[in-house]
C-alpha cells in the first residue's frame, strides 16, 4: 500500500526565493530516499501563498525509516539555508540603516 505525505508552509515575507530554493533541493534528496517513488513540489499560488510539496512513498514504513533514519545531506541542507538566511538578514539590515 502507497502513501502520500503533504508537507505545505509559506516563506517569510522577503524570503521566498531562498525558501524555493529549499524546497527544491528537500525535494531532489527525498526523490533519493530509498522507498520514495517519487516527490513534487508545487510553487506556491497567488491565492494561498504556501508552497506544497507530495512525497509519494512505497509503504507507510519506508515513510516512517526515511524520517527516523540520520540524515547528513537534511543537516547540511539546513546549515546552508539558515547561513543563506543569515546572510539576506545582515544584507537587509546593513541597507536600512540611515545614510551618514
């Protein structure tokens, strides 16, 4: 029996580029994933906002070990992204300062 997994969030006003670009790397290593037949991820629409990314999975155990299962490539996806994020914030808050 298949399942299907929903995962469905918004980005931060300022951050949807960075917050696309997660999402479609989370994507690329869940389609990876042994026991993923496969993931898609929808931007997100002008009415909702919200990305929605669909794991498609053989079994609702190969779900639940690709989660329990350490995972290297997430750790490193992640430290990425909040350095990326890091980054636009110092950006951000280095423009918004009053000219001297």
């Amino acid at each position: 029996m298949t399942i299907e997994q929903h995962l469905s969030c918004r980005a931060r006003p300022g951050h949807e580029v960075a917050t696309g670009t997660l999402l479609r790397r989370l994507a690329q290593v869940t389609r990876r994933a042994p026991g993923c037949l496969g993931c898609h991820l929808q931007a997100p629409s002008e009415a909702t906002g919200a990305w929605r990314l669909t794991g498609l999975w053989i079994s609702p155990e190969a779900l639940w070990a690709a989660s329990e299962r350490p995972s290297p490539w997430l750790d490193e996806l992640l430290r990425e992204h909040c350095m990326t994020l890091r980054a636009s914030t110092a950006t951000l808050s280095r423009d918004a300062r009053p000219a001297a």
